[in-house]
C-alpha cells in the first residue's frame, strides 16, 4: 500500500469513527425516548433495556452507514481542500480521477462488509431484539401476542397465515394450497376467514375451496381438517418464516422453494434486490459526495446536500420497493428502484466536474 493511500485510509477511519460515534449517540438517545413508556408500562428492568439495544445495534449501525460513511468524505475532502492537499497532489501529478477511483473502490470495499454485517450480525440481532420486545408484558397479557405474516410447509400443503394469536390458538387470513407431486401445479386452494387449532386439529369458518383445473368454487361455513400442524409449530423460529427479518441467502432459498409451486414471489424477489441496493448505497453517496466536492462547494454546504439526498434516496427506496411488491415495476427494478434514481445522475456529474477541470486546466496552460 503507497504512503498516499496509507494517509487517506487513516483519516478516512479517524474520521468515520467520529461520526459513526456521534450518529449512533443520536439514533439511540431519539429511539430510548421512543420507547421509554413502553419500557415503563412493562417494569422492564435496565437489563432487560440494555439487552435490547445491544442487539439492535447491529442493525442501527448498518443502517445509518451509508450516511455516516457520506459525513466522513465531505468532511475528509473538506480538509484535504482547505489544507491545499488536493491542489499539491495534483501538482505532484496525482490527478483528482485517481483520488475518485480510489475512493470509490474504498467504497465498494465499504458497501461489501456492510452487506455481511447487516446479513449476519444484523439479522441475529434483529431477531433477539424483536424477541425482547415482544415479551415485553407477556406475564400481565399473553392472550395479547400475534405473529403476522407466517408461510409453513407441511408434507404437499402451502400454508399462509395473515396472524396467528398464539395465546388464542387461533389464526386468521388462512390460506392452504395443495400441490402435486413435483409441485408443478397447483391441485386445490383452500381460503378462510379464520380458524382454531387444537391438537393438530383445524376449524375453518367461512371457507371458500378452489379448484384450479375445473375452476370450480364451492363455499362453506365450516371446515375441518388434520394437518397435524400445532401453534407452537407455527411461530417456531425454526419453521417461521418472515420475510423481513432474513438474511439474504435465507431469503433467495425461500425464493426458490415457493417458485416451484408457483406461488407468487415479487415481495421477495423486491426486498432481495433491496438488500443488494441499500448496501451499494455507499457506493452512491460516494458519488454525491465527490462531485459535490470537485464543484467548489464548501463543506458545510456538501453535508446539508448529501443530507437532501439521503432523504431522496431513502423515500424512492421505499417507494420502488412498493411498486415491486405490488407487480409495477419487476422485483430488479423496483428493489434497485432509488439507487439507480440517484447514482446515475451523481455518476454523470462526477463526469461533469472532471471533464470540465480538466478543460479548464488545457485553457489556463
């Protein structure tokens, strides 16, 4: 490694230590303050607080990285500009492009260990948080717990549950598609408002029966059926299934699995591109930052822009993600939807800002 890249890659660390320190400080003094009542409600215990945070905070730091990690180069750029650093650098024949391609391969590194952390560390933690969280009170209310969103694979059956109230042992938005074997093709899709779970025992009220190949629909107030599948089996964080708090391999196994029935995967597919998309995030700011830098602005004025732009950027996230989930836009698309809105315009200015330096370089000589 060259004394150049050495000194950039100190400063970079001393600098993204500051504000990384500084952002987490806010985020958790902000979200303690959130949750304070509610810890109070529940006589939660200071351990029991401290165990919570710590492990959100995996994913607090993977997700205000991107920002954090945009604050360090403004300000790192900042110094350099202000010291006449960039001007000797390429004085001694080091031109800006070499310091953005640098910078940008730094980022890519970045964007890189930020997708494992929040992957591995991130998910586990988020799990045990949501885990803390939800038993929080359980003594006082257990009747009160729901788990939403549960898909469950049992022998040829697909089940899909909108909520399962475990203290109830009772399930609503009740969905179960009988596959052949194969599953190639659907034999039989069962829906029904709700049912109670007994010992493996299933009671469906108000059932609707589908029969894709003869399209029949039949209708009946109630169902009984012996999946031989228990509460406990459902909420399980062994056989639970939810979407949001998977890791990314975890997530495109799931995919697999429900495309060989035919189920409908684009919320998946969307939020898989997602993960993707939000660590390359970094890469994108990077971006923003190098440009909005090369065009003269002071660093006070860099900041409050990468400010503006991480706030575009996280709405148009939400926002493609939206329109894949729902069939808009292609799951690629729509997960790569805010990273592709603001990246090409920042790479095309980054472009900008060289190509005029350097003209205006050719017209002073």
């Amino acid at each position: 490694m060259r004394i150049l890249h050495k000194y950039l890659l100190k400063q970079n660390l001393g600098l993204l230590g500051i504000c990384l320190f500084a952002s987490l400080g806010i985020y958790l003094l902000v979200d303690v303050f959130d949750r304070l009542d509610n810890f109070l409600e529940d006589d939660a215990g200071l351990l029991v607080i401290g165990q919570y945070f710590l492990f959100k905070l995996p994913l607090i730091l993977s997700q205000i990285l991107p920002l954090v990690f945009f604050f360090a180069l403004a300000l790192q750029l900042g110094i350099m500009q202000r010291n006449r650093e960039v001007t000797a650098l390429e004085a001694g024949g080091v031109s800006y492009q070499r310091l953005c391609a640098w910078f940008l391969v730094y980022a890519a590194i970045w964007a890189v260990l930020q997708l494992g952390f929040s992957q591995i560390l991130g998910v586990a933690g988020s799990r045990k948080s949501d885990e803390i969280w939800g038993n929080l009170g359980q003594d006082g209310a257990p009747g009160e717990e729901v788990v939403r969103d549960i898909w469950y694979r049992q022998g040829q059956w697909i089940l899909h549950l909108d909520a399962v109230f475990p203290g109830k042992d009772r399930a609503e938005g009740i969905r179960l598609i009988r596959v052949v074997n194969g599953f190639d093709r659907a034999e039989g899709i069962l829906r029904a408002r709700e049912g109670e779970i007994a010992r493996g025992r299933w009671t469906l009220r108000q059932v609707r029966v589908l029969r894709p190949e003869t399209f029949k629909v039949r209708n009946r107030e109630t169902l009984a059926l012996d999946l031989g599948v228990e509460v406990a089996d459902l909420v399980s964080k062994q056989r639970q299934l939810d979407i949001r708090k998977m890791a990314l391999w975890e997530l495109g196994r799931a995919i697999r699995d429900l495309e060989e029935t035919g189920a409908n995967t684009e919320a998946m597919a969307t939020l898989w591109h997602q993960k993707l998309a939000y660590a390359f995030s970094l890469v994108v700011m990077t971006l923003v930052g190098l440009a909005a830098a090369r065009s003269g602005r002071n660093t006070v004025l860099v900041i409050c822009l990468g400010l503006l732009v991480g706030f575009i950027f996280y709405g148009l996230f939400v926002l493609g993600g939206q329109m894949g989930e729902r069939g808009v836009l292609s799951p690629w698309l729509g997960g790569w939807f805010g990273a592709l809105f603001v990246g090409i315009p920042a790479l095309f200015w980054l472009l900008f800002t060289l190509f005029a330096g350097r003209v205006k370089g050719r017209i002073r000589l």
